[in-house]
C-alpha cells in the first residue's frame, strides 16, 4: 500500500477575513471622507512575490561575477606593459632577524642583483610576469605602520630561537587595528636547530601569529633558494587583499622626488612626487597630506610614463608622451584655510577699569620687592658633619632652628657635646630661603656653597656633587609621589563613588555650581545643541546632512580626471625646504590625497576601547597622539559614554572622567574632518626613545558632529536626619538656606530608587524638609543630580616623528649578523 501524503490546499482557496471596523469614525477619517479622500491598498504590496530557488541563484551568480570582475580589474593593474609593481613591506617581529637575508634570498631566487645598501628594492619577476617593490623597515613603530599602511603584502620574518618581544607584539598588535592587507610568515634560523625540534618550533610559531591573523595557516622559510621561491611565487600567484578606508583615498609612492625653491623665499618651493597613483583618483582641486608636515596645493599633474626600455617591449607609442593630466580650477580648488575667523566683536567684552588696572600695578611692584628682598637674604649656614651631602643634610636636626626639648638638652653634659666635637670634624653647608641645604661646592672662595672649617678635597666634592645632581630635590620628589598617589586614589573613587563631590564649606554651592542644571530625565528632557557655545565652535565646519555629503564627496571622487594606475608626476606648491631635507632615496616617501572638506576643522567622535596591556589611569584631556586613518595629531580628547543606538534621545551623552577598562567610550577632539569609518589608535606622545612607544587604546571613528552633548555630572550627597513617613530632614547637602533656595526646583534620588524633591529649609546650617514618594530608610543616601556641558580644547596640532618610537636604542639596529648594513637614519 502507497504511503499516505500529507495534503495542502492551495493558498488562493483560503479564507480572507473582512478587516476589523470600528463602530465609530474617527474624526480625522471622517475629515478625509469629508474631503472625497478614499482608501486604497497600496500598489506595491501586490506586485511583490515570493522569490523562488531560481531567483535566489541567479542573484548570487550575479553577486559572484561582480566580485569576479572587481578582482580581475585589480589583478590587470598589476598585469601589462605599464604595470604597478606590488608593494611588499619586510617588517622584523625578532631582534636576530635579518630582513637583508630575506630580500637577498628572494633576488637570489630569480637571478637578480642584489645591494644590500639599498632598503627600497625592484624585483622584476620576469618569470611570473609581475614586478615587486620591496621594501624593508628597521624596528621603529612610525616606520612600520607607515609602511603597513600602503603595503599590498607584508612579511612577517620570525625567528626559531627568539622570541618575539614586546615591541614586536606592539606591532601585529596596531597593524591589526589599522587594516589587514595580506600577509606572509618566514621563520628564519630553522637550519640552526636540532632537526627533532622542527615539527614543535613550526607549530608554535603557527599557533602564535594564527591569534594575530586566523587564516594564517602556512610558515614559510628563508633558508634555502627553493623555499624563497615559494614566498615569490605566493605573492605574484595572489591578489592583494583589499583595505576599505585605505581605497577611498588616493595615494603615491614616490619613486623620486625633487625639490625646487622659490625665487622669493628659499626656505618654500615647488615638491614634484614622481609615482604611481593608487587608491581612488586624483583630482588636481584637492589637497595632498604629507605626513609630519599637513597639507599643500596641487600646481598640476603630468604624466610620467615608465621608460621604454623598462616596460614590456622596445616601441615607443603615444602613451610614452609626457602631457598635463589636470591642472586645478582656481574657483573649485579646496582652500588652505583650516578653520574660519570668528568675529570676535560680535560678542560681549568686559575692559578692565583704570582703578583695576592701577591695582594690579601696585600688586605687581610688592611682589616685585618681596622677590628682591629674598634675593637679598643674608645667607644661612648648617653646621653639619664632614662630607655630608645636601641630600643628607636634610635628614640632620638643627637644634636652634628645629629646637630640642628641655629633656633631651638636660641629658646631654658639656662634657660630652665637647668630645664629641673634637672626635669628629664638622662643616657648614648654605642654606637657602626655605631652609634646605644648597650643594654648590664651585663657590667656596666667595664663601657660599659648602663652607668647611677644614679644606675638603675637589675630587670628593665633584663626586658628591654629581651624586646629588641625579636625586630630585625633597619638594619635587614629594610632588611626584603626591601626583601619582592622587591620581591611583581619583581612579579608584571613580569607580567606586562615580561623580560624586563634597559641597565646599568656603565658598556657596550657588557660586561654585552656577554653570550647572538640574534634569528631570537624563535621556528625554531636551537641551537647546546651540546654547552657551564657547568662541571655538565660530571656527569650525558643519554639515546640514553629513551622510548626504558624504554620499556626494565620494561620487565626486570615483569621477576625478586622473585615474589609478597611471605613473604621474605631481607638483606641489609652497612646500617647507624641510620636506627635501629630511627625504632619502632609501627612505619610504607617501603623499596622500584629501577628499573635499577634509582639511577643515570639525569636531571629531570615535569610538575607543582601552589596550589591555595598558594599565595606567587615563584621565580625559590627557595629551594622546591620535592616529586616524593616515594622519597624526597630538590632542587631549574628552571621554563619554557610548550610548549610540540606545538611550540618548536628546543627543545628550555623559562625560567620563577616565577611560576605564573593558568599556567601550567615546573619544572627542578637534581635528580635521574624515569620511568614511578609518581604524583609530592612541598613543603616548613620548619623546624617550629608551621607553620605546606605548599603545593606549584603539578603535574606529564614529561621526562628524558639532551637536552631540557631553554633559559632565556631579552628583551632590546628603544623610537623611529625622524620618516621618514620606517626609523626612536631610543634611549634609547644603550649608546655607541660599543654598537650598537656589537648588530646590531640582529633583532628587536616593541609591534606592526613591524620588523627591525639596520642601523649605530648616534653620540656617543647611537642614532641609524633603518629600519622597516613598518613606526613607536610615541606610539611604539623597542624591541631586546637576549637569553642565563641556567642550575640548583648541589644542590640535600636528605630531611630527622624530624617531622616538623604536624598540630600543640596541634592538633598532640588531639585525643578526647583517646589522652593520641595516642602520641608518630614516629622518
């Protein structure tokens, strides 16, 4: 017997219920009704149908034959008689190795010459058809993300018997968070281990940089030919994998540069950048950033065709013919101007009277004299033992100035304090105005300085003297470790005590919160955006539709004259003689190109996520090195919360006083402005290049938007007294019916959730009547939330390198045994 089937009836046979009626008619349907309006179903709901499996593959094929073209017109641009070579970056994640050896075994492979002089190598692959642009960097982190920047392949070379380091963690670490392009491992010394321990060594290496990069799953080695052959042939047989913010954006890899000076004023002149364009095209109206010193003019374009020797055949066509590719058009070209020029009359200014003025004259003239007077200051002599030091000077008791108790005087005879005396030489040492010894043993002839009763050997006093040169002096160290305390004890009570600050007893709660506002709801109740601006806000840019103008900035772009691919020259006008100074040929030279609006200041978001390794308090306008996309700048950005896509309604976002771990915050700065979403990291701007680079925290930008609220709160704290029902007597908030008066139309919360508000005061010491919506407890805690906002600083400014983030001043120039070849100064 056949088996049963399940049975359907068709959909068409189904029932359709009449739509639910109301009794009554509204009155804005009776008002349509009234108008002749009718109600109709939409159109669009019935042409809709169910899509089918066929339809489903036909629409992945066409996705897959989209994808198949975009790759076969990036693999063509490598392809060719004018081909771009594909640039591969050697970066060293070890101390012992060598990228000399890698470049030379990958030359040697392909019967090239090679110079181990040269950092920037061409390999001309002729045998895979493609040419390689290699280019090796030392171990300093500028260098190495400037490189990974505009890199199609990176070689990571790692070693079989070291380690890699902190520096080299630091690298895959803030390479991984700019932008993956594709990546290769070599591991190198594996012919120097036992062959026993190959197997283990490979797979801890693998396991290694898979945490970094997942779908590395293949080592290669360097050290036999066959195996650089390997590494040549996996880089001509792929296509470089693409970088999203790096391709909306063009950018050149000099190939040469030259520099000719102004007539005027030597120290400008014209740059000319000879190289391919890569990236996005290049319109001559916008602007081109050179990293370490911002942003200049396009004069003009011309094209550079390769020599005909040098590319893919001997014949000379009319491609080889150098003309203008674009020049720019004086009414659209993008403006130097970073920022606008606030009118500063337009707003009110209070002038110093003639009596405030003659005031502050006479001020000036007391502190003046009080500065003389003390430079004047007979000076004071300490009697202290023989070769004591300044800094041990400190520790000795002056009995007539500290004075001694009547005890400890009584119990010493004159006959002891005279043997003592002579048992042991003494001296004297000056003394400045706060009574701490001053070590200056060069002025013993004119009696300051240490004044001894016998001579004191110079060579005992040099030592002494350079000894105590080295120790900070009592008050500095003592400010030190006070700043550091405070700052370890500021974290922890933001974390445990979040806002929350003691009234000041000097000073009115009215006076010194003036510039704060209570709100009813933190989310929902609305703050005018264009309130109490400070004068900055006049400088900067805003949009009207931010994703609108994005939108049209990049269809713009994809339309520029000059496309990629093509070998330009460009020539850039009033560039500083500093550029041409510090150029080398062996040195990796990128120019980029801006998009329209992107050299104006605006008001900058990024999201931001503390490193892990950093352990240190982040406080907000803390001096951070802010890297976004291809630029540098040293700001101090303000911290708030990330309440994107959920509570935040009225735009309005909570500052933080430090970046805490394990969150997620915002970051905000003025800077110039950035379209698309580009990688962000913060760095500490250090100058010591013993302490090597520091990496903060990284993330992505957010938005561009000058309305978006940080309101800074305080939360005010009181106990309650006297309970009696709902209504109960709080102290501790207030010190001052003024005070209470002036805060009383703000609402308050205890920690568990009850919500009042202020009465009338009691008495004059700041006891205040309160009414909850439920009665108290004794152990709760009335809260008054206050709220201002706040602004960063206009304190931006370019980060110029000067070759202080590298590993150390020893592992910079360790490369194995090739590292006499591998120094040199990249400035």
């Amino acid at each position: 017997m056949a088996a049963s089937t399940a049975f359907h009836h068709r959909s068409t046979l189904k029932q359709t219920n009449k739509p639910f009626k109301r009794r009554y008619a509204s009155k804005n349907s009776l008002r349509d009704k009234s108008k002749g309006k009718t109600q109709r179903t939409p159109v669009k709901g019935k042409v809709q149908r169910k899509h089918t499996k066929a339809d489903r593959r036909n629409t992945a094929k066409l996705e897959q034959q989209k994808k198949r073209e975009q790759l076969m017109m990036t693999a063509r641009l490598f392809m060719g008689r004018y081909r771009v070579s594909k640039l591969v970056v050697v970066v060293p994640l070890c101390i012992d190795v060598s990228t000399v050896d890698i470049v030379r075994g990958m030359f040697e492979c392909m019967d090239q010459p090679f110079e181990a002089s040269q950092r920037i190598h061409t390999l001309e692959a002729a045998r895979f058809k493609q040419t390689l642009r290699v280019i090796e960097v030392e171990r300093n982190l500028t260098a190495i993300l400037d490189a990974a920047r505009i890199a199609d392949y990176i070689v990571f070379g790692l070693s079989a018997k070291v380690e890699v380091d902190a520096f080299g963690e630091l690298c895959l670490t803030s390479i991984q968070n700019q932008g993956i392009p594709s990546v290769f491992t070599v591991v190198q010394h594996l012919d120097t281990v036992p062959v026993k321990r190959h197997s283990g060594i490979r797979k801890s290496l693998s396991s290694f940089i898979q945490y970094f990069f997942p779908d590395q799953d293949k080592l290669f080695t360097a050290d036999s030919q066959q195996e650089s052959l390997n590494i040549v042939r996996a880089i001509t047989s792929q296509v470089p994998r693409q970088v999203q913010w790096r391709d909306t954006h063009p950018y050149i890899v000099a190939d040469q540069v030259e520099f000719a000076p102004d007539l005027s004023d030597q120290n400008v002149g014209r740059l000319a950048i000879t190289g391919y364009l890569r990236g996005m095209p290049l319109s001559a109206n916008r602007l081109i950033h050179i990293p370490n010193y911002g942003d200049f003019q396009i004069e003009k374009i011309l094209s550079a065709p390769a020599a005909a020797e040098d590319a893919k055949g001997n014949d000379m066509d009319t491609e080889d013919i150098i003309k203008v590719l674009a020049e720019p058009n004086p009414a659209e070209q993008d403006s130097l101007a970073a920022s606008n020029e606030p009118d500063v009359m337009m707003n009110e200014q209070t002038w110093p009277e003639d009596e405030e003025l003659a005031g502050w004259e006479a001020q000036m003239k007391k502190m003046e004299a009080k500065e003389a007077e003390a430079a004047n200051k007979t000076r004071m002599l300490k009697k202290v033992p023989k070769g004591t030091s300044a800094y041990q000077a400190n520790w000795i008791v002056n009995s007539e100035s500290e004075g001694e108790s009547d005890m400890d005087s009584d119990m010493v005879s004159d006959d002891d304090e005279e043997a003592r005396e002579e048992g042991e030489e003494y001296e004297y040492i000056e003394l400045d105005e706060r009574g701490n010894p001053i070590e200056n043993p060069d002025t013993h002839a004119e009696g300051g300085g240490r004044v001894s009763q016998d001579a004191v050997e110079l060579d005992e006093a040099d030592a002494l003297s350079n000894y105590s040169e080295q120790l900070p002096d009592v008050d500095e160290d003592k400010r030190q470790l006070d700043e550091y305390l405070q700052r370890q004890r500021d974290t922890r009570d933001d974390l445990e005590f979040p806002d929350e600050v003691d009234t000041p007893l000097d000073e009115p709660a009215r006076v010194r919160f003036a510039r704060y506002r209570g709100l009813q709801s933190f989310r929902t109740s609305p703050w005018d955006p264009y309130e109490n601006l400070p004068l900055d806000y006049a400088r900067i840019f805003q949009f009207e539709n931010f994703k609108k103008t994005q939108h049209r900035v990049l269809s713009n772009a994809r339309d520029a004259a000059v496309k990629p691919g093509a070998r330009i020259q460009v020539f850039l006008r009033n560039v500083p003689r500093d550029v041409m100074d510090t150029y080398h040929p062996n040195a990796l030279f990128v120019c980029y190109g801006l998009l329209q609006y992107e050299h104006q200041m605006s008001v900058l978001h990024f999201t931001i996520q503390r490193h892990a390794d950093y352990t240190k308090p982040v406080r907000s306008k803390d001096p951070m090195v802010l890297q976004y996309g291809f630029r540098r700048y040293l700001v101090r950005p303000l911290y708030s919360q990330n309440t994107r896509g959920g509570p935040g309604t009225n735009n309005v976002h909570k500052f933080e006083r430090f970046l805490h771990p394990g969150r997620v915050s915002v970051g905000t700065v003025y800077a110039p402005i950035q379209f698309g979403t580009v990688p962000v990291s913060l760095f500490l701007p250090t100058t010591d290049s013993t302490k090597g680079p520091t990496l903060v925290a990284t993330g992505s930008t957010l938005e561009i938007n000058p309305l978006r609220i940080l309101a800074k709160r305080i939360i005010l704290t009181g106990a309650p007294y006297k309970i009696h029902k709902r209504s109960a007597v709080i102290r501790y908030m207030f010190f001052n019916p003024e005070d209470i008066a002036w805060f009383k139309p703000v609402q308050l919360t205890t920690k568990m959730g009850r919500i009042g508000h202020i009465r009338e005061s009691l008495g004059t010491h700041g006891y205040m009547k309160c009414i909850f919506d439920d009665q108290l407890k004794q152990m709760d805690t009335v809260c008054m939330y206050l709220y201002k906002r706040v602004f960063p600083k206009w304190d931006t400014e370019l980060w110029r390198d000067h070759g202080s983030w590298v590993a150390s001043s020893t592992a910079a120039s360790n490369y194995g045994d090739h590292g006499d070849e591998m120094v040199m100064d990249m400035q």
